[in-house]
C-alpha cells in the first residue's frame, strides 16, 4: 500500500535532496543525494537522477512506497 505525503511548498521550488530530507525520508540533504543518485526516486512517474532538481507545486515525488504530493502553501 502506497503511503501518502502532502507537503506544503512556502517557496517557488524545493530542490528533491531537500525534499526528501524535508518529508523525514533521509536524515540529511547528503542522504538525500545518494538516494537520488541510486535511481530509486520518480517524479511525476519519470525516474529523477539529479540530485538537485526544482520541485514545484503540483508535482508528485515516488520513493519506494511512498508518494509526496507537492502543494503550493
């Protein structure tokens, strides 16, 4: 069963790294790269291999069983 995350964008963009850290995914940004890096996270259905991509508002971020619905604030 898919968990679902609904986060709150305050800002034009997050970057994916920062994300991930933020929704309590990874311990830290650095963390967040190498999961990135590992070709494990999709955005919007799209396998994201850069580390810092811009998430905006209305995209949807995948790792694993998790989905992140990004939201403007």
């Amino acid at each position: 069963m898919t968990q679902r995350i609904e986060f709150e964008l305050d800002r034009d963009f997050v970057e994916l790294n920062q994300l991930l850290k933020l929704t309590g995914l990874c311990n830290s940004g650095g963390q967040g790269k190498q999961i990135v890096a590992s070709g494990a996270v999709y955005v919007d259905g799209q396998q994201e291999l850069r580390k810092t991509c811009k998430i905006h508002a209305g995209q949807r971020v995948q790792l694993e069983d998790v989905e992140i619905h990004v939201v403007q604030m």
